[in-house]
C-alpha cells in the first residue's frame, strides 16, 4: 500500500490518559460516518503501517481512540501523526 493509494483521513494528534489512548482529529465532513472504524494506516519509517482500531469514541471532529496493542510510551512516540485510509477502487 502507499501514499498514492491512500487518502488523508485525518492526524493522530497526542496520547490521551496513560493507557495509549489516542487523540484523533478527524479532516472529514461527517465523522460519524467513522463510528465503525476498524483501521487506519500511519507511516512509520517511510512505509504505512495498519494499526487496528479497538475502540473508537467520536465527538465533533475529535475521537478518543484505542488501537489494539499500542502501549502507552508506544503511544508517545507515535503523534503526532497523518492517518490514511485506502481510496475506494473504481
């Protein structure tokens, strides 16, 4: 998967709490569109790296999220940060 293949969904922006939360600005029009998010892609080290998404909490433009196996110092290290998703196939 790469950049070209992608589009922006919005910017992991800082750790939320000491449990690896994340906070997640959402550049969309309707982020309750997301409400059912279970992945985004982030680059790390020049190649996009999927993170599964274990919960998702949306408010506004803004969400809490939980990825499966990130822990917290990971969670530091990680924003902040663009998230992608892949561009629907025509």
């Amino acid at each position: 998967m790469t950049q070209e293949e992608c589009y922006q969904l919005g910017k992991i922006t800082k750790p939320f709490g000491y449990k690896g939360q994340m906070v997640f600005f959402l550049d969309v029009d309707t982020p309750e569109d997301y409400e059912e998010l279970d992945s985004v892609f982030v680059e790390v080290k020049g190649a996009l790296v999927p993170y599964f998404i274990k919960e998702i909490n949306i408010n506004g433009n803004k969400a809490v999220v939980t990825f499966e196996d990130l822990k917290a110092d990971e969670a530091q290290a990680l924003a902040p940060v663009p998230a992608a998703r892949p561009a629907a196939r025509t």
